[in-house]
C-alpha cells in the first residue's frame, strides 16, 4: 500500500503552460474512440474509460501503474485534435498578441528604446507586487500604433477579435462589385451623373472613369476618395479575413523568446503557441468517475460526455478532410470542434450557448469545478470534510461547569482516541478493548504493532482484549474528561470554536453550561453545533491551554469578558442583593449548596425571633476571593463596594457580574486569572439558580396591567399628542410652519409630527412606569439587566407608538393615503401608523397593519444584512489573514512585509485591556499608590507585583481541588 | 519637573512614551525619591509587560474577525445626522463597507469645517465664509422668467440675497455686473443689464434653445464651490467656550483648504481619497481610523477596540497608497497565486499565472491549508519541539 511511502512535503507550485510534446509523453495512451464500455461492460482500450486512465471499479487492475482502485490516482491520456483550436481561457492573450506583433515576421512592434523601457517597467511591477498585465496592456497599445514594424517594415493591419474565439484581420479594400456600387450611386443622385460629369467633378480622366465603371481598372486610393466624394458614398469595405487557429499558431511560433519577456511572459514555461490546442489532454478516470444506477445503467460524468463529444466531432472532421470535403464543410466542423473543447473548458462563456446535458441542465466542465463556494479552491481545499466530527442538537445543562460538554453516548462510542498502550494503561487498555465498540467506554478497533488494524467486534472482544499488550494502539471512545473541540456557526470570532472538556452523558443532544451562550450565540430553539475530536498530542495540548472556554473568557474585541451571567442568573442576584434580604441557616445553606462553600460564615445578626440570619449579600461575598476589592456602579444605578471580599453595599446585577463585561467577573479574570474566574463564574450561576428559585420568579399578564386611573392618564396623555399634531398639521396647510434650515416644509412637518408622537409615547411609557411595583417581574428584569428593557414594558402596558418604515412615517399604500380607510392627503397620526394601543389590550386592525409594515422592514433588513456583513467579514480576514506579531514586536504579513512596528502603537494586547476610553490599560497612579503605601502583607506578595505575573496552569476542571489548594484564596 | 536620575530610570524602562509621561507625571504629583520612583517605573513596566501582546499572535485575523463580528449587529439604511440633524449621512454597514472598500466617492460626501478663531466667534463672520463654500446658483439668487415673444430669459435679482451672499460688496448693481459676467463666460452669450434685472438670449430665436440657455443657467456656479451643495452652520461647546462649526453636504477638501477663515488644522472630510490627496497617507490612515471608529460609535458598538482599526487602517495604507480591502485591492495583490485563486475569481488567476510562469513559495496561510502543511501563525510558527533526551 502506498501510504507506507513517506509523505512527501511541497515545497513550491509552478505554473506554465504545458508544450503538446510534454502531454503526448506523459499520455498513457491516445483515445480514439468515441465510445466507453462494450456490451459486456468493460472499458473498451484506446476508449474514454481505457484501463490505462485508471480505474475506478473495485477489483480491476490499472494497465498502467498495476494498482487497484483507490490507491490508483489515474493517468492522463490525449486526444490528438485533427486541427489547431484555441484556448478560451487566452482568448483576450491572443487578441493582444496578434496587435503587438508584426503580421510578417511575428516579431514585436516595439523598437530598442520602448523594449528596455517596459522590461524596466515589468521588472518594477513585480518587484512590488502589482498586477503585470497593467504593464503588458501599455506595451500591446504602443505596438499597435505602429503603422508598420520597424524590423520588416510589412504593413500591420488591424485585428478583429469575435468573441469567444474568432480572429479577423481587417484590411481596407475595394468591394468586389465596386463598379456597379458606382454606377448604382450614380443613377441614385438627384439628377443623373453622366460619366464626363464625373470626370469633370473629380478631375480624373474620362477614359479613366469608363474603365472604372467597367471594372477593368481598379482605382487608386486617392481617385477613389475622389470619386466618392462626389457622389457622397462611401464605398470603403473592410475585407475582413479570417485568422485560423493554424494560422495564429504558426504566426506565434515565430515569436522570439525575448519579445515574449518584454509581455511579461515566461518563454521558458509558456510559448504562446502552446495557447492554440493541438493535443488535447484527457483527465485520468479517477477524476471524472462514472456511477452504476441502481438499475445497472452506468451514468457518466459531464466531462466524460463533453469528451465523448469532442472525439465524435473530431473523427468527423478527419474523415471529411480526407474524403476532401468543401472547404465550407471543414471550416464548419472546425468551428464546432473550437466549440466542443471551448466549452469543455469553460462552459459559461457569454455569447456562446452552454453545452447542455440530455436533460436541460448545463454541464459542470473543467471551470465549472474550479470556481465559486462549492468549487474546486473554497469547496474542496480550502475547507474539507473531516472524519471525528459530530453534530446534533443543543440543549442546556447548569449542571455542567462553562468548560464542560455533555457528549452523547452515542457519539462518544462512534469518537475515538488513540491510545499508546504501555504498562500502566495496559489494564485500562484492555478493559476498554473488552468492553467492545458497543459497551461505552469501549474500543472500535486496535492496531497491532506490525501496523496491522482490527476491528474490534461485540464477538472477538474478549479475545482481542486479552491479546492487547504494550506497543499496541487502541481506538478507545471518548471518556470524561477529554478535550474536544465545540463550535457553532456562523463562526464569526475566534470565541465560536473553543474546547471543552467531555462529559458522556445519556440521551442525545450536546448540553452546554448557559454561560456559553454568549460566546457561541447559541440558544436552545433547535441550535445545533458540532463537536471535533482531537487526534494528536499536540493537538489536544493546545486545545487545552489555548482554546479552553476558560482560557477564552476575554473577548478581544473589547477586552472585557464575554462570559458572565446571563439572564435569570442576573435576575438571580439581583434578588439576592438588591434589597439584601436574610436568610435562616436552612435556607442560607441550599443556597450555597451547587457550590464549593460548605461552612457559612459568621452570622450577620439575631432576627426578632432569635434566629441567626445571613444576608444576600454576605452569601454572595463567600464567592469571591479575599483580598478582592472593587468599586463601581451597577445598571440598577446604585454603588457597588467589594472591601476585602466582602461585598458591603449595592446591587450584583448585570454590570457585576454579567456577560460582556461584568464588572467583578472581569478584574477576577484578569487580576487573578481565568481559572478563578471560571470558578466565579460557575458558582454565580449556581448561586444565582438557587436564589431565583427562592425566591420564585414569573412574568404573566397581569403584570403589564395598570390601573384605571392610569390608563386614562394615558389615553389624555395622546390626545393631547394628537391635538398638537392636529395643530402643526393646521399651521402648514395654512402656510405658516417655518421650515427648518436645510429642510422643506414637508420634511419639517414630518420631523415635528414624529417628534410630537415620540413624546406622547414616553410619556405614556413614564405614566405606566410610575404604576409598577419594583418588584415587579418585568421591572426587575429591565432594571437588572437580565432581559428586556423599559421600552418594551411601555410598549406593553402604555403605548407602542410610531411605526416606521424606512426612518419615516408610513406613507405607502395608495395614492396620498396608506389604506382606503383613510381620506386622501390625510396626515394625522392615525392614517400614518401611530398605534396609541398597547400590546396588552391588542392593536386595532389598522394599527395591526401598521406595526406588520414596520415588522416586515425589520426582517428584510436582517436578511439583507447577513449576506453584505457575512462578505465584509470574508475579505477582512482574508485580506489581514497573514498579519502576526512577531518577537519584536512589529506585526508582519507571511512575506515578512511590516505593517506596525508596534500593535496598536503601543503593543498592548486588546485581549487584556478594556477597549472603554474611561478605564487606562495601566493605571500608573493606583500602582503609585501600592508601591507607595507599601500594601503588601508578605515579602513574597511585594515581589510578585513589582515582579512580571505568571498564572499558575490549570489544565482541567479534574485538577480543581489541586489548583485550590496551591492558592492563597 | 522631575529629577535626571529619576528620568534616567524611566526612561531606562521599556515603558512607550504615553505611559512614560504618566509615570512622570504620578511622580510629580506625588513628589516621590528616586529610590520609589524606581518602584513605581518597575512596577508599571512589568504591568505593561504582562498587557504586551504575545508573540506570534495572529492579530490579523482577530482584528478583522473584532470588526466583522459586529457587522452583523448594525442596521443596514440608518441615514440621519452625524451631529447635526439637518444633514443625512450614511450611517450603519453600508458605510463601513464603503470605507472598507476605499470607494472613490462616498456615497454621501461631508465635511466639517472649523474656522479660525476672529471667525469662529462671529456668526456675521462665520456666514462670510459659509458664501465662499456654499455653491450658489441662479436659483438662489433670483427668479428667471423665459420671454417667448421675445426670446429673452430674465433674471430678476434679490437684492437681499445679494447683499446677504457678498458680504464684502456693497453696491447690489456691481454684484449684478459680476453675475451678468459669469454668465458671459459660461454661456457665451450677450448680456443686458439694467439694474439687478438681467437679460439675455440665444443668438438666434430658437425656442430650443433658449430652454437650452436656461437648463445652462442653472447648473453656473457664481460663487462657493462646485461640489459643496449646502453649509450648515451650527454652534459648538469647546474646551474654552463656544466656536461655530460648519458641516457641508458634498465635499471638495482640497478647496475649502485654501479658504481664509477655514482652520486647515481642525478641518475634515469624509471622503478618504481627498484627504490623501491634501494631506497624504498618514492623514488618510488617521481619518480612515476615525470614520470607522465614528461609524461603528453611531451604532452603539463604541466598544470595539480602536486598535484593530488602526489594523486595518494600516494595510490598507500599507502602499503608500490607499488600497482597498478585495479582490482589487489587497486580496487581489497578495503574492500567492493559490490564495488568490481561493479568494474571488479563481480560473483567470491560475490562467495569468500559467502566462507569467509564476511561482508559489507558499508562505501564506491559505496556500499552505491547500497543500495540506501547518500554517505559519501562532502555534504553526514555531520550531520548537521537546526533546527525548533526559540529561
């Protein structure tokens, strides 16, 4: 088998044209017949499917390297082409060609001085990097203003180029029926020109101009120019004479190689003759498969029958040139053999018909599987289908820590790792092999140390396990504790890809820790993600200390971090600490119990009944770390004071402790490290979970009612609204309103009605607001920045307001008015999409209609906009792909380019360092201050912060306790 | 100011300037010895030093996919003002495509004009300068009426206007002169004039062409410049009291540069190219940071960090020109012929490369996942590998 040959590495790609010598002798064989398999179903020789391509059946033999199917990779074949055809893809290469160079003795129109000039010119532009054929077109446009090449001196003539692959030259000269043109103009002219007359106008002689009119002279230029210029015709004709491809071939074989380098070409790889086809190659078997129908009929593959077409067309044309067919009858079949291999080429060539298949459908060809998303280059080698992979639904977990993964059973057995057996795994080895690839932590197959591999079956199990000694591989399936790779798309940042350690669970979606949720932008409406099981060392080791969710917490965008609590975790301790309320001992302790807390502390007092209560807040403090002190605002508005891990006042809610850029999980992650942070965050979580269910949390519809009274506060609250549109809308059909500057009237009334409205709506929104207790569902949520927002409560329980189309009002619909209910030229608010209704107590059907309008834009514009975004993103990356840091610090391209001499001119990295103007990278006075008062408790502390920083490894959740323990916390 | 042996030990950090002068500045304050400063400088050092960006880095790749990612995010059509209401601007991710893109033209042209300070306080003063941007056309100065019988197109001046419009002239008749000139010029024709009333028409009575005449009329320019449609003038709060700021509706940089009264050093324009070609690429890089930056800040997504901006920023000035980020820029430009042909367009890139005789080293990234090798980023870079020995 040949993959016991040692891969080989590329080192480089050179690309050129190939000289037909070269596919004549590197051809397994020439292919002459049209047809692929005989009756009994064997590839017929010298055919398309000759067994010297290759083979592709199972069983047979390759006639020319003598391997079977699979390892075989197939050889080309050639088809002698009985005339010269043109290459479409060089088709323009061609043109420009036959314009710069002499028609005669085929050298290039350009003298010493303009040769030396565009070498110079090329050489720069490949020095820099730029695009050649901006050079080679200046060459080509100065070669063809010469009337005459300045080596032979012939006469160069103009060349048409029909697109895709018809060549004239044009040459002036007379029509053959010139004379009778003539006389035709002649008797045509208002009063009829009599021969002498003629003569006389043009000053030629008479005799001269019967001879012409007989056609017995042909005239000088200058008679002629005369002669229609009286008769005010122009009788000029372009002969245009067609270049055949035979003909352009032995033009550019006389090219000399130095003339070909001054257009930028390599004469050494490419000839331009090699442009015009006379062999054509023949793709091995292998790379044009045919496939057995389940009714035995083999179907073959587009470029087989555009080959098949080619042959056909081909042993026509030689058979009628040697019966010595017309001229006409050639020329014809020459065209349709140009076609054949034209569009076995590229098959959307405009203005030629595509080849198409029996059924309609247009033939993949040899471009076809080169380009686009699913072609040759994005589809294919670019990106690549890949064994290990899983993919299935995704459903929640907060049981699992953030770095954890529930990986089906299922999925774990069809996963496997390798293992190395040797002494001390040897038992475990053998358990796994007996286990079978059914039992769960089992194998699938194992390899004995001659290289030979196994499968382990539910009957050879226990035989197999016995056998396994050291130096033996085993295909073990996925077990806790495994690194793998998870990722959901679209992958739009590097946080969609991270690792996670396994957990087999039963069942059979993935379940992740909802603080993920963030980063992957996943949620459990159906999602699906796929996992990737690591298969080397290196591999599983970098995916361990770089790609960990942990190791990912900061997000390099704003460099704050991305995971956090979310949604009812922040309700959760909002609960918890906004009202810091007490909790008995019992309840205190099943708070804490999904955490590593299992002593309380201290009580923080006696209750009226003698008990000893713990505040909310105290709890939350047992998470923290003890030397951790901080200070800031949270979104319900008050101040958050964390003194020595103990958290004295404030609310934890989303500006604490949630995902982008929670305050608290944000210094622990990066003034202690993103092990001690994925432990907060975990038991925030948790905390939060218990407390929520505490204290019980839901959201119904009576908790966007208001009363009455309120109701009516709002209902006076628009008419007022309406009154003053009503008033604006009177001022302008009076003439009065005074347009803004820059504005029109119109565009000033508009921007006045909707600002009217927008204010009746926030007020509507403040009377509702004013009617809802704190503690109120919604209101805490809005508050806490757990979901949702004061909007959409006022939306709720006060007024939806005005809809939008395109940042206007609506104003579409019929003729001056939106719908038929309304009159024509109506502008109140009403008629142009206010709903005064709020959701609760249901939208009329014109508001309906209305709000379905502005609902309508918002989808179109999401549509819309994922494919522009999704492109700006693909040639982003693609063009800053191959910028790195380096170890001095510039950022260089692959080719060593230097793009920054420092990243972001001061080198900071934006993983570490908050992106808010606000918060400086390094706070120069608070390290002051430490260094100053000399804060430090121990020698060792001093040190380490006057010291560089290292964070102690933690590579698995399973070395925790470990990790705790070293620690200082 | 500090001590030399205090500067000698900051400056002997390898602190960047920015965090230096804070450095010195704490100390200052603070009013320290040499011995803490020492301290203090280490301590911030090794605090830099841990915010360094690691080496091998793919920064790339994280900058792009940092601007990218909120791309899906912002609105597509959000036009409106960009500070000032009565200009509307393209806002959201068409206009960061348009940057990206390095268009020739944005789609919605502006520039905010600072003045120089005897006219930044003056609102009199300031108009005087708005007259010399704003484009003014017949429209703005009179009414035309066309005289069939006669085959005249008049134009009746307002005299308001033209006092208002030439600030410096007072005599409305010389105005009316000036403007009766113009039009001579541009539209080679005859002028009567007989007050602010001007009068002209075709050469010969030709219905045609008097309409012609008037369609003419209106695109002249009298005063301001061409491109420069209309000038709001609006009143700023500054550091040190108000100033009056003007933004314009289409764009010629260059011109309003030579403007008097227009502060060159405080004015910009949106259109990157004509910033390039007044102020060159440094300029360009600067604005091109700043209009993303703005753009993105307009969508609320103030949080991305400017650093991968500046990034971008950067390879698109990389040149010495502005190149765009694609296929006619710098994707298309890049030295391998595999990785363009993955890009946009792949069968003409493999046919000129076939034609160039080129070569692919396979340096890149994208060359080197198609052959199959690890790439050179990041962990890839590295040569290092642990050995087997255990000495």
């Amino acid at each position: 088998m040949s993959s016991q040959q040692t891969p080989q590495e590329i080192g480089q790609l050179s690309f050129g044209l190939m000289d037909p010598e070269e596919y004549r002798e590197m051809s397994a064989t020439k292919v002459i017949t049209a047809d692929t398999y005989d009756d009994d179903g064997f590839p017929i020789d010298m055919g398309l499917m000759d067994p010297r391509l290759g083979v592709i059946d199972p069983g047979l033999e390759c006639k020319t390297c003598g391997k079977h199917s699979g390892s075989c990779n197939g050889h080309f074949g050639h088809i002698e082409l009985a005339a010269p055809v043109i290459h479409v893809g060089f088709a323009k290469l061609i043109r420009r060609l036959l314009r710069g160079t002499c028609r005669e003795c085929s050298r290039l129109c350009l003298d010493e001085g303009e040769r030396e000039e565009f070498s110079d010119q090329l050489q720069r532009s490949r020095d820099l990097g730029r695009d050649l054929n901006d050079v080679t077109k200046a060459a080509i446009r100065q070669a063809r203003k010469k009337d005459r090449c300045p080596f032979c001196g012939e006469k160069q003539y103009d060349i048409k180029h029909e697109k895709p692959t018809t060549y004239y030259e044009v040459q002036q000269v007379l029509a053959a029926d010139y004379p009778d043109r003539i006389a035709e103009a002649m008797e045509e002219s208002d009063e009829r020109i009599a021969p002498t007359d003629l003569a006389e106008e043009t000053g030629i002689d008479s005799g001269r101009v019967q001879e012409i009119l007989s056609g017995e002279f042909r005239p000088r230029q200058d008679d002629r120019r005369a002669l229609e210029k009286a008769l005010s015709v122009d009788l000029t004709e372009e002969d245009m004479n067609k270049l055949m491809p035979s003909d352009i071939r032995d033009w550019f074989e006389d090219i000399p190689d130095e003339d070909i380098e001054v257009l930028g070409m390599n004469p050494e790889r490419s000839r331009p003759e090699w442009m015009i086809l006379t062999v054509l190659p023949v793709p091995p078997v292998t790379a044009r498969p045919s496939i057995t129908l389940d009714n035995g009929q083999r179907s073959e593959d587009d470029l087989t029958h555009k080959l098949v077409d080619i042959i056909r067309i081909n042993q026509r044309f030689m058979e009628n040139r040697e019966a010595g067919a017309p001229q006409l009858i050639i020329e014809d079949l020459w065209e349709l053999l140009q076609y054949h291999v034209t569009t076995f080429m590229d098959n959307e060539i405009s203005g030629t018909p595509p080849a198409r298949h029996r059924s309609g459908r247009p033939l993949k060809t040899l471009s076809q599987r080169l380009k686009g998303k699913e072609g040759r280059f994005r589809g294919s080698l670019s990106g690549k289908r890949v064994n290990f992979s899983a993919r299935t639904v995704i459903s929640p977990d907060p049981t699992l820590s953030l770095n954890e993964v529930g990986v089906p059973e299922r999925v774990a057995r069809e996963m496997t790792q390798t293992m190395n057996v040797n002494e001390r795994n040897l038992d475990n080895a053998r358990r796994y092999v007996a286990n079978g690839p059914e039992g769960h932590p089992g194998a699938n197959y194992v390899r004995r140390p001659d290289g030979r591999r196994l499968k382990v079956t539910e009957k050879n199990c226990e035989e197999l396990a016995e056998k396994v000694e050291p130096g033996w591989e085993v295909s073990r399936h996925l077990v806790d504790g495994d690194i793998i790779i998870f990722n959901r798309q679209p992958s739009l940042h590097r946080m969609s890809i991270m690792a996670h350690e396994v957990v087999v669970m039963p069942y059979k979606t993935f379940r992740l820790n909802t603080v993920v949720c963030p980063p992957y932008n996943a949620d459990f409406d159906g999602d699906e993600m796929n996992m990737h099981a690591l298969q080397n060392e290196e591999a599983r080791a970098e995916a361990r200390v770089l790609m960990r969710v942990q190791e990912q917490m900061l997000s390099p965008r704003f460099g704050e971090n991305i995971i956090g609590a979310i949604q009812d975790h922040i309700s959760g301790t909002y609960l918890l600490t906004h009202t810091n309320p007490q909790f008995n001992e019992t309840q205190a302790l099943d708070l804490l119990r999904a955490t590593r807390i299992d002593e309380l502390p201290e009580a923080d007092g006696v209750d009226d009944t003698g008990e000893a209560y713990w505040t909310g807040r105290t709890l939350f403090s047992e998470l923290l770390p003890d030397d951790l002190n901080l200070e800031f605002t949270s979104s319900a508005g008050d101040t958050v004071t964390i003194e020595d891990g103990e958290m004295t006042s404030g609310t934890i809610d989303e500006d604490a402790v949630g995902a982008f850029g929670g305050e608290v999980v944000d210094t622990i992650a990066k003034d202690y490290s993103k092990t001690r942070a994925r432990i907060l965050v975990n038991e925030v979580s948790a905390l939060a979970m218990r407390s929520i269910m505490h204290f019980g949390f839901s959201i119904g519809i009576d908790d966007e009612s208001i009363p009455r009274p309120a109701e009516e506060q709002i209902n006076d609250a628009i008419d007022n609204a309406y009154d003053r549109v009503e008033e604006l809308i009177e001022t302008y059909e009076r003439g009065d309103l005074e347009s803004l500057p820059g504005r029109t009237v119109d565009e000033t009334l508009e921007m006045k009605i909707m600002q009217t409205l927008g204010k009746a709506r926030d007020s509507a929104g403040d009377i509702a607001e004013d009617h809802f207790d704190d503690d109120n569902p919604a209101v805490v949520m809005a508050e806490s920045g757990a979901r949702g927002s004061m909007l959409n409560l006022t939306q709720m329980a006060g007024c939806v307001g005005q809809q939008a189309v395109r940042g206007e009002r609506i104003n579409r619909g019929y003729e001056n008015r939106t719908l038929s209910h309304f009159e024509e030229g109506d502008l109140s608010a009403d008629a142009h999409g206010f709903v005064e209704a709020s959701y609760r107590s249901g939208l009329s059907p014109k508001e309906f209609f209305f709000h379905a309008m502005g609902g309508r834009e918002g989808l179109v514009d999401t549509a819309v906009r994922t494919s522009k975004s999704g492109y700006l993103q693909r040639r982003l990356i693609n063009a800053l792909s191959e910028l790195e840091t380096q170890y001095d610090g510039t950022v260089r391209d692959t080719s060593d380019t230097i793009v920054q001499f420092e990243f972001g001119e001061d080198g900071t990295s934006p993983v570490d360092v908050s992106s808010s103007q606000d918060e400086a990278a390094v706070d120069v006075e608070q390290i002051a201050d430490s260094v100053l008062n000399e804060e430090f408790e121990s020698e060792k502390q001093k040190e380490s912060f006057l010291g560089q920083r290292t964070e102690r490894t933690n590579l698995s959740e399973h070395a925790d306790d470990w990790w705790m323990a070293e620690g200082d916390d | 100011m500090v001590s030399e042996d205090i500067e000698a030990v900051v400056e002997d950090t390898e602190l960047p300037r920015r965090l230096k002068d804070d450095v010195y500045s704490t100390i200052e304050a603070k009013g320290v010895g040499v011995e803490d400063a020492d301290r203090i400088a280490k301590a911030v050092e090794s605090r830099y030093m841990d915010t360094r960006v690691d080496p091998l880095d793919p920064v790339g790749t994280v900058s792009a996919q940092s601007i990218g990612e909120p791309g899906t995010q912002m609105t597509m059509n959000t036009f409106h003002y960009a500070g000032v209401a009565e200009i509307d601007v393209t806002q959201g991710l068409p206009r960061l495509i348009e940057l990206v893109d390095a268009r020739k033209t944005p789609d919605t042209p502006m520039m905010t004009v600072h003045l120089d300070e005897e006219y930044a306080d003056d609102r009199e003063r300031a108009h005087e300068v708005v007259w010399k941007i704003e484009a003014t056309r017949i429209l703005a100065l009179g009414d035309i009426s066309t005289n069939v019988a006669d085959m005249l197109v008049q134009i009746d001046l307002n005299e308001d206007t033209l006092l208002e419009r030439w600030p410096t002239v007072n005599d409305t008749e010389a105005i009316a002169e000036e403007i009766a000139e113009t039009i001579e010029s541009n539209l080679g024709v005859q002028t009567r004039q007989a007050g602010t009333v001007i009068e002209f028409g075709p050469e010969e009575p030709s219905y045609r062409d008097l309409l012609q005449l008037v369609e003419e009329l209106r695109d002249i320019v009298f005063k301001g410049i061409e491109e420069i449609s209309r000038v709001v003038i609006r009143k700023e709060e500054t550091d040190n009291g108000e100033e009056f700021v003007l933004y314009t509706e289409g764009s010629d940089f260059g011109e309003v540069l030579g403007i008097e009264g227009v502060d060159a050093s405080r004015t910009t324009c949106n259109n990157i190219h004509e910033i390039y070609r007044s102020l060159g690429v440094e300029a360009a890089r600067e604005t091109l940071i700043n209009e993303t930056m703005n753009t993105l800040e307009e969508q609320g997504l103030d949080d991305v960090n400017v650093r991968h901006l500046m990034l971008v920023a950067d390879i698109m000035t990389n040149e010495g020109t502005i190149e765009s980020i694609g296929r006619h820029g710098i994707s298309g430009s890049k030295d391998s012929v595999l990785a363009r042909a993955a890009f946009e367009v792949t069968v003409n890139h493999l046919l000129d490369a076939a034609i160039h005789g080129e070569v692919d080293e396979l340096d890149g990234v994208t060359e080197n996942v198609i052959v199959g090798k690890p790439i050179k980023l990041g962990t890839g870079d590295v040569d290092l590998r642990m050995g087997t020995s255990q000495d």
